[in-house]
C-alpha cells in the first residue's frame, strides 16, 4: 500500500498522510502508556522496598528485646516464676522475628523482584515505539525527497524510480513496524494486568500469613506473662531480704507466718523443678526450646492455640514458611 503524497510543496516539509499520521498517533499512545506503567510501577517497588527495610530494622529490634529478655531472666534468681515467664516471653518474641525475617524474604521475591523487572521489560517496549517513531519519519523524509526529485529532474525516470523505490522500502517497513509494536503493547497490556494482579495477592497473602503467626505467637507471649505469680515471687523476695538482715530461726519463723507465706519446700512445689510451671509451659509450647544463638527454631506443629493449624489448606503456606525459617536458625 502506497503513502506517499504526491502533491508538489515547493522543498517544504510535507504534510503527513492519513496513514502516517494514525501510526505515529498510535506509536505515541503506546509510548505514554509505557511510560505511565514504568512510573507508577517504579513508586510501588519503591514504597515496597522501604517498607521492607523498616520490618527488617522491626526484626532486628524485636532480637535485641528478645536477647536482653533473655539477659534479665537469667540474672534473676529470686523471682523464679518471673524468671520462666521471661524466658517463654522472649522465646516467642524471637519466633515473631523469625516469621518477620521469612515475611521480608517472601516480598522480596513475590513482590519486590517482579516489580523491579518491570523496569527492563518498559525499557524495551519503549525502544520498540522509538523504533517505529524512527521508521515513520524516515519514510516521511523519503516521501520528500521523491517530490525533489520529481520537481527538479522530471525528465530523469532513473532517478524517480529508485527514489520511488526507496519510498516503497520506507512504508513497508514502517507498516511491518506497526504491527509488530501493536502486537507487543497488547502482550505487555496482558502481562501488566496479570503479573499487577497477582503480586499484590502475594502481598497481601504474606502480610496476612505473618500477622496471623504473629498474633499466635504475641498470643503466647500473653500467656507466658499471666502465669507469673506475683505472690510468690514477692514472698521468695521477702525472705531473701529477711536472712540477709541476718535474722535467728525464730524470727525468721515468725516473720514467715507474719506474712503469710509457707515454707521453702512448698513454694518449690509450684516454680520449682517438678511443678506447674513445667507442665504447663510445656503443654503451651510443645517442644520448642530457648537456645543462645539469635534465631531459634520454631515448632510450630506443638502450639494448640489455633486449631486450624492441621488443615490440610495450611500446609503449603506453612511449609514455605519453614523453608524460609530454616534459613534464620
């Protein structure tokens, strides 16, 4: 198909035909809407990527709490169910970190580096419409230089025929051009709606699967404090402050029946060795276990808080969350 105009323009620019002028409309449509998705698509990786970078200053606070936590309740050697308390409260915060940690991962996977690729695939498409912007002027140009032809050398067909020629060449590539870059905008329009789509499902599906392991585990970090006995962490106190003063056997008997306290055998009976504490905790937290290192394991087939942590819809999302775990022992 011919574009060319063959009107005369006296060695003026001349004036695009229809056709021309619809491709290069299109070819600029294209290129806006390149444009529009590498901004805004560029802002989402941006605010993404900070807010992982503040979950990740989150998780290494949360380990620091954790680990002074730890600290304290090992200093402590009075206040025994405070002690255990302590210890399970920051055994669990440290299980909040881990999900933290496995949550950062999974964005940046799911979410971060699909985003960013869209970088390289804008670019791309972008140096496809310069391309066609670049073929549509060069056959516009071979379209004026047949008219120079034409009006100076109307005699010379030689010459008229290959600048025909040459315009022919122009618009059959500008026209394959065409197609190709309307063939490759709808694939990127395709892609854009699907690949947008799906990866903030996966942002809101990690967001959702931290925050309701989190809450599991803030849930325990609740337990572990309300079964701190107050009284008798205060009663142990005030015999330890007692016979530091030095006091003699009677008066140490009389001071215990003064304050309503039994006797140091019976208060191992509930924090001691063989007690309360140990069943208890251990019916809460299964086998997990506080180790010295910064990241723990995390049991989380031993917690009974939930019980939908057997359904079988669980546990793919809970096996690619121990996967990650594994990472941050």
């Amino acid at each position: 198909m011919s574009r060319q105009n063959t009107s005369p323009s006296n060695g003026s620019s001349l004036p695009m035909t229809s056709s021309e002028k619809q491709v290069e409309n299109q070819a600029k449509f294209c290129q806006a809407r390149v444009g529009q998705t590498e901004k805004h698509l560029g802002l989402l990786c941006e605010t993404v990527g900070s807010m992982n970078r503040k979950s990740a200053k989150m998780r290494d606070k949360g380990d620091i709490l954790a680990k002074q936590l730890i600290d304290y309740a090992k200093s402590e050697d009075i206040s025994h169910s405070l002690k255990n308390g302590l210890l399970h409260f920051s055994e669990n915060l440290s299980a909040i970190q881990d999900y933290r940690q496995a949550s950062i991962q999974r964005v940046e996977s799911k979410v971060l580096r699909p985003l960013s690729d869209y970088g390289n695939i804008c670019k791309q498409v972008k140096s496809g419409v310069k391309t066609e912007l670049t073929a549509i002027k060069k056959e516009q140009k071979m379209v004026q230089q047949l008219q120079k032809v034409r009006t100076k050398s109307p005699a010379d067909a030689h010459q008229i025929s290959r600048a025909e020629t040459e315009v022919q060449k122009a618009s059959a590539d500008a026209s394959i051009g065409s197609k190709a870059l309307e063939s490759q905008l709808d694939l990127f329009e395709k892609n854009r709606l699907h690949d947008l789509k799906n990866i903030m499902m996966d942002f809101v599906n990690v967001e959702m699967m931290f925050h309701a392991r989190a809450l599991e585990f803030y849930s325990k970090c609740f337990e572990s404090l309300a079964l701190v006995d107050e009284e008798r962490d205060l009663d142990e106190f005030r015999r330890k402050l007692r016979l530091a003063k030095g006091m003699n056997p009677e008066e140490y008997n009389r001071t215990l029946e003064s304050i309503g306290t039994g006797t140091s055998s019976g208060m191992s009976t509930t924090i001691g060795s063989g007690s309360m504490e140990t069943d208890t905790y251990g019916d809460t937290y299964g086998d997990s276990s506080m180790s010295g290192s910064r990241r723990v394991r995390i049991n989380t087939r031993g917690s009974t808080m939930y019980g939908d942590d057997d359904d079988d819809d669980d546990d793919d999302d809970d096996d690619d969350y121990e996967d990650d775990l594994s990472t941050r022992r």
